[in-house]
C-alpha cells in the first residue's frame, strides 16, 4: 500500500476530492494531511473524513527538517500538493526524487512560476487572450512549475469569460483528472484520456 501525505494551504477542495476518491482503495492510504495555514479549511475537510491535520509553520516548511521528519516517521512514500503555496525545500526534494506532484491551473509551460497561483493565473491567461487554458500535473524540481509533466487537459477560454469563469472550467479538470493522475502514477493504472 502507498502512503500519502496531502499538502495544501487553502480551502481544501482539492485534498477533499482526492481523499474521497482513494477512500477504500486498498492500494492507496491517505495517512495525513499538512498545511502552512492553521486555518486553512482544509483541516475541517479532513477532519471531516477522519484524515489526521497538522500544520507546520512556513519557517518549518522553509527549513524542511521537522516536516521531512514526520515524513519518514508516518512512512510517507509519496507526496501530493493540493493547493500548497510554500516552495518544497531540496531536502524534502532530495529525499522525495520524482514522488510529490502538483497540479498547476494552466498548461505550462504558459502562465508558470513565481506568483503565478489561483486567480492570478487566471486573470493572466484572460489579459493574454488565450482561447485555451487548463491544468498540467508535473512532478516537482526546484524550480517553480518547471518539473516533468505528466499529464494536461484543456478547456476553452470563451469570448467575455471573466477569470472566475475560467476558474470554475479548471475546477472541474483539476477534480475530473488529479485523483486518477495520482492513481496511474502510484499504482500504474492507465492515464485518463486527456480532454
């Protein structure tokens, strides 16, 4: 069985739709879920399902050693980010080679890096006129959204869409497509057809 830890900073919806979706998955175990945020809704959601949450502080993610710690102690084989917005430190990535992935709301290479998070993007790929958008689901590197891609999907970007229009477009890619990337990387299931 594959251990997970979910790292998010936000509203959860993300870590939610991913747990519910391996909840009795016999080959996949939720463990915990972490954040930066002690009020982040995301505690609540996992709460909710019976996931165990903690926070660690951004100076803690900065550093890594207390929550590469934990880490190792839950036996964490790999890492999922859910709307976490703390750069994963080179030691968390040196001891997670290729094993933590995250999903970015646009298709990189385009609308990627620095700053680049939630409603930013969208309100970048509008001011650019892009006519498509959607999600990419990448390893992490050091770099900011520069990791290997596994997997994107795409939607349109209509005429006169407001940047919370496309958000809602991508929200439904990002819960369609995560928990079965997820899956296909740690259990080898086939890659969802890609939209």
């Amino acid at each position: 069985m594959k251990r997970i830890a979910i790292l998010a900073s936000g509203n959860g919806s993300n870590a939610e739709n991913i747990a519910r979706y391996f909840s009795g998955n016999r080959s996949v175990d939720i463990v915990f879920v972490c954040s930066n945020n002690p009020r982040a809704r995301v505690h609540e959601r996992a709460a909710r399902l019976g996931i165990p949450s903690m926070t660690f502080s951004n100076a803690d993610f900065a550093d890594g050693t207390a929550v590469l710690k934990k880490l190792s102690e839950a036996a964490i084989d790999f890492i999922v980010l859910a709307g976490f917005m703390n750069k994963i430190p080179d030691l968390i990535l040196h001891a997670y080679p290729e094993r933590i992935l995250n999903i970015h709301p646009a298709l990189l290479p385009r609308h990627g890096g620095k700053g680049m998070y939630g409603m930013h993007v969208h309100e970048a790929v509008i001011a650019a006129g892009d006519t498509v958008t959607g999600i990419t689901i990448h390893y992490i590197n050091s770099c900011y959204d520069e990791g290997r891609v596994v997997f994107q999907a795409q939607c349109p970007v209509l005429p006169g869409d407001s940047a919370l229009e496309v958000a809602t477009r991508v929200h439904a890619l990002e819960y369609a497509y995560y928990p079965q990337v997820i899956e296909h990387v740690l259990c080898g299931s086939p890659l969802p057809d890609q939209a």
